[in-house]
C-alpha cells in the first residue's frame, strides 16, 4: 500500500468515529463515511485524480467500498485493516 493511500485511509478511520457519533449506519447495519471528493482534496492538498487513485488503491485492497448515487455525496464504507 501506498503512503498517501495509508494517509487516506487513517482520514477515513478517524472520520468513523465522527459517524460512530452521529449514528450514521446504512440499512444492513454497517457504519459508514460521507467525506466529498473535494474536501478530501484540500485535506491531502491533491488534485481528485489523485484522490480517485488512492481511493482505487483502498478498493481494490478491500479497505474500502464506495456505494454510488446520483447525488455527489456518497456513503463509504472502511473495512478494519486488521480484519484481512
């Protein structure tokens, strides 16, 4: 895994407990993560291809699912590195 994919996925772990907090939990029971491409931009200060890269990177090592919609803010959905 990247080092900018690591830094990513701590923003993403540290935003689940801002969601633990606010209840945020889809219909099957799952917590998940509403963080926009854009201020995830400005929080790693990197253009959204880079952000799309390194969300990719998290995919594909099953860290992360990015439930898609219509609307530009989607729920995602972090997996416990230490559970693979």
């Amino acid at each position: 895994m990247s080092v900018d994919a690591r830094y990513l996925y701590i923003i993403f772990t540290l935003r689940m407990t801002e969601s633990q907090n606010k209840g945020w939990i889809d219909d099957d029971g799952n917590m998940y993560i509403i963080y926009s491409d854009e201020d995830l931009m400005k929080e790693m200060h990197c253009k959204s291809c880079t952000v799309d890269k390194l969300k990719n990177e998290l995919v594909e090592l099953d860290l992360l699912s990015v439930e898609r919609h219509s609307n530009h803010l989607y729920p995602l959905h972090v997996s416990n590195l230490y559970s693979h």
